[in-house]
C-alpha cells in the first residue's frame, strides 16, 4: 500500500528527488514523515498548496486522508512572469 508524492519546484529542490512512496494516512502524518527523512522540507511545507488526486485540499492536514494507490502533488508557489 502506497502513496505516490510528487514533489515540485522549491519543495523538489529541498528534498533532492521529483517522487517519493510512502505509506497512505493523514496528509499531516505523510509531511512529518516527509520532513523526517528531508528536513530541508520543513521550511518549504508551509508556504505549499497540496493536490490530492489531483483536487486541491484545505483545512487541517491531520483531518485529510490520503488513501492508498492516491498521488499526492506538492506545490510550492512558483514565481515567474
């Protein structure tokens, strides 16, 4: 049972890797465990949007489940013009 975590722009950046798998669970739960193995990530997290299966969602990230076999996309703010 996995979760595929696409990370992009700074959040990419901070973690040295595009993708990770990680165990389903609360979005909260799948950061912190995130952060354990890339702490660079912990400065990065709070300014992020987070698509699950492709659908923005808000709110507590203890609160929000991340099933198994979902992608889960990390989005930074992109800067640009």
């Amino acid at each position: 049972m996995t979760v595929s975590v696409r990370l992009f722009a700074a959040a990419r950046a901070a973690a040295g890797v595009g993708e990770v798998q990680v165990d389903p669970g609360s979005l909260g739960t799948i950061l912190r465990a995130l952060e354990s193995d890339h702490p660079s990530l912990a400065e990065v997290f709070p300014r992020c949007s987070y698509l699950v299966d492709g659908v923005a969602v808000h709110g507590d990230p203890d609160e929000i489940t991340v099933s198994d076999g979902l992608e889960l996309d990390v989005l930074p703010p992109f800067a640009g013009g």
